[in-house]
C-alpha cells in the first residue's frame, strides 16, 4: 500500500519534494507526542515543532471544528475572535512591539518584513546568516544558502558566517566575536558601495537550519546596534525558536538581550492549522499602512484564530514553555553524558526544547560524517524514535519533540539515542 502510495505521489506531485527515510512513513493519526503508520506501528515523535502542544491536541481540534461550523470568512468583517487573538499574542512581546500583521506562512510573514523594512529605510539591501533558510518566495529564494535554490544571492545580499562557539576548530569568545562583527562590517560597507545599503538583517534567533550555532553571547546584540547605525532595520525570525521553544523565554530574540523590529512566527503558531504573522511597531504598521492598501484573503480567518488562539491558551494552561524547560534541562544533562562518552560526537547544542550534537569521523572531530548520522537517524526509525539531521554538512543530529513531551517520554527518547549510539560506535 504504502509503496503504491508513493509511486501515486511521484506521478502526481513528481519526486522532488523532500520525504523523510530510505522507506518513507506513510502516516495515519497523530495522538500527543505520538505518531501511527499505515500499518499500526506506533513512533515518539522527537522531530516535528508543527504539532507544538501535540498531534490532534483535542482543544485546538475543538475550536477549529465549532469555529469551522459557525463562521468562516474573508477578512473584511469585524470578528471578536481575531481581535482577542491579537491581544494575547502581543501580550507576550517586549513594549514597543505592539502591532501584529496575520499571514498564512512563515515565508509570507518573512517577505512582507523585508517589504515594510525596505520602504521604511530606502535602502534595498538584506544581511542573512550563511548557510539559512527564511522561506520559499522570490525574495527569500535569492537570500537562501541552506537549502538549494537555483537562484543566486541576490545582488543586494550579503551572508555572513555566524561564529560557532562550539565548532571544533573555535578561538577564544572575544576573538571569534571581533572577527565576525569584522565580516559584518565589511558586508555592511559593501552593500553601500554598491547602492544598496541596508535594509533588513534577518536572523533564525536560535541559528536553527545552519545547524543550531552557538554564537558569542553579545554577538546579536551587537549585530543590531551595527545594522541600525547602518540605517538598517533587524527581524527575528522565530519560525522555529518562538512560542515557548527555548523554554527560559517566549520568543530567542529574548536570550540575546536585544529588541528586533519585527518578528516572524509560523509553524508552530496554529498547531499544524496555516498561520503565521508579523509583529512589529505601531509606527511601521502606521507607515506601511498608510501607503499600501495590505490586504490578505486567508490571514486573519476567524478559523485559523481558533486555532491560533487555541494553542495559546494550551501553553498557558498546560504550563507547556515551563515545561520545555525543565525537560529542556532533563534531557540536556543526560545528552551531555552520552556525547561526553564518545570521542566522535560534539558538544550538545541548543536551548529548551531543541537540541542538536554534531558526528564526526575522527577522534580529533575535525571531519563532519553525514552518512553515519544519517544511518542513526534510519536505526532511530527502526527503533520507534524520530528525528532528523541538519547543519551545513546534515551531520548534526537534530531532536525537536512537541512541547507536549513528558518525562517518561524523554526517558524513552534518551534509552534509544543510547542504544543506537552504543551500537553504532561501541559502548
Ligand atoms: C526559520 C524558518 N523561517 C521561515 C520558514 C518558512 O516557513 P513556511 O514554510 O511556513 O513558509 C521556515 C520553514 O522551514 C523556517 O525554518
């Protein structure tokens, strides 16, 4: 069945789009942290941040089906529901970040930043990370070097090389962050000689698709005040770290201690239901605003603020961030000790709920080795675990449960990274 599915998929949707394993999974339901394949195989799911509060959270199905059955619509109508959304998302955000714009993808909130930063500062120019992925439209396809994309950098682009704290070969803090607000400067100087000056810097808050990157702790901040000297504007994209991910904060941009312009969200935000925003200053909103007439059919629909709203109130309710943290914590100790026990593993990466360890080929770690981790996360699979990889070289293991884990959950997850690691370069 599951074979024939897939020959299906490559005869109608073609065989480019990414499906995880050698075998792919076809799955069938969703329960919490838990994941059942066409043939009743049940998996603990330590990879998707879709589902945020868990597969199917029977709140959010219930609010989007009694929301579904009484009212849905275009935006152009005055809904309680929307507003009240609005209100409890910005509730969470640093003063001054007080405006939100509703849209239907991360890419699509990443895009109308960059748009609203571009009329605001005239200057055309976007600073990225290297090796990042912001979304799929024309203008993020042209800033994209961590998936492929046949389009170039873009002219007005610049990607700079966020320094790793925890790369094998890293110098002393203060040396690593003289050298990288260094190559910012120069990408600074050189969008300006060219025309172009800047724009926007857009940043992954938790640097997640370069491969969970430990940046010198005043390096973001720093990067901000630079850009904005520069008469640029910053957005923290928190696609991936927002909505409680990090544990210790709501949103990543937090744990560097700097306020961005914007902030982007999606994934997470309606628990598999597509919506995702922009929040920024009433003075941007005003000033976009006032010259563009933004209109969105989808975003803003009284259904996906259900949903949104739902998985709101399920963080809060469930103490779901808190608990990030603590199991956050839990599992960090204990990955500590197993990578700790093998000379080919990096150092744990990540904050709160998300976590990443590099695999090397050599005792000195100075070889990224791919294929090894791609055969763990294959016999992870095999084990009923999953996850995935990532990073400029896909050798960093990458573990990403829902909010929804609970600790004999994390005990479950860790006994099988153990097993499969002993098994794989001997206890
Ligand atoms: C950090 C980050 N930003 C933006 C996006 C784009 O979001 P979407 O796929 O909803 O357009 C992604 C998607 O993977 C992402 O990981």
């Amino acid at each position: 069945m599951t074979n024939d599915l897939l020959a299906r998929r490559h005869a109608t949707l073609g065989p480019h789009s990414p499906l995880f394993y050698r075998a792919p999974l076809e799955m069938v339901r969703g329960e919490g942290v838990w994941l059942t394949d066409a043939q009743g195989r049940r998996y603990l799911d330590a990879y998707n941040n879709v589902p945020h509060v868990g597969h199917s959270h029977p709140r959010v199905v219930a609010a989007v089906a009694e929301q579904m059955a009484t009212l849905n619509i275009h935006t152009r109508y005055l809904n309680e529901r929307v507003v009240r959304y609005a209100e409890k998302l910005l509730a969470l955000f640093d003063p001054g970040l007080d405006r939100l714009f509703l849209t239907n993808s991360g890419s699509e909130a990443n895009e109308l930043a960059i748009r609203i930063a571009r009329q605001h500062t005239g200057h055309r120019g976007v600073i990225v990370s290297d090796f990042s992925y912001h979304g799929n439209t024309i203008t993020l396809a042209e800033v994209t070097t961590g998936l492929d994309a046949a389009e170039a950098l873009a002219p007005h682009a610049r990607a700079i090389r966020i320094p790793d704290l925890d790369a094998t070969d890293a110098p002393d803090e203060q040396t690593l962050l003289r050298s990288a607000l260094a190559e910012l400067d120069a990408a600074i100087a050189s969008l300006d000689e060219a025309g172009f000056g800047v724009a926007v810097l857009l940043i992954d808050t938790l640097f997640t698709t370069e491969g969970v990157v430990r940046p010198p702790r005043d390096f973001v901040r720093l990067a901000a005040e630079r850009v904005r000297r520069a008469g640029g504007l910053v957005i923290a994209d928190e696609v991936q770290p927002g909505f409680g991910r990090i544990g210790t904060y709501w949103w990543g941009y937090q744990q560097w201690g700097f306020t961005p312009d914007f902030v982007t969200m999606g994934k997470s935000m309606g628990n598999g239901h597509p919506v995702a925003g922009v929040v920024t200053t009433q003075a941007l909103l005003e000033e976009f605003g006032s010259h563009n007439m933004f209109f969105n059919t989808f975003a803003g629909n009284p259904v996906s603020a259900a949903a949104a709203e739902a998985v709101l109130d399920v963080i809060h309710d469930e103490g779901l961030r808190e608990r990030a943290a603590e199991n956050g914590a839990f599992i960090r100790e204990r990955l500590e000790a197993i990578t700790a026990s093998y000379e080919a593993l990096g150092p744990v990466r990540g904050a709160g709920l998300f976590f990443g360890f590099e695999i090397f080929a050599d005792a000195a770690r100075s070889t990224p080795d791919p294929a090894t981790t791609k055969d763990l996360v294959e016999d992870m699979r095999e084990r009923g675990v999953l996850l995935s990889r990532i990073g400029r070289h896909d050798s960093v293991f990458k573990i990403r449960p829902p909010l929804a884990l609970e600790r004999a959950h994390a005990e479950r997850l860790l006994a099988t990274i153990e097993e499969s690691i002993a098994v794989r370069f001997g206890s």
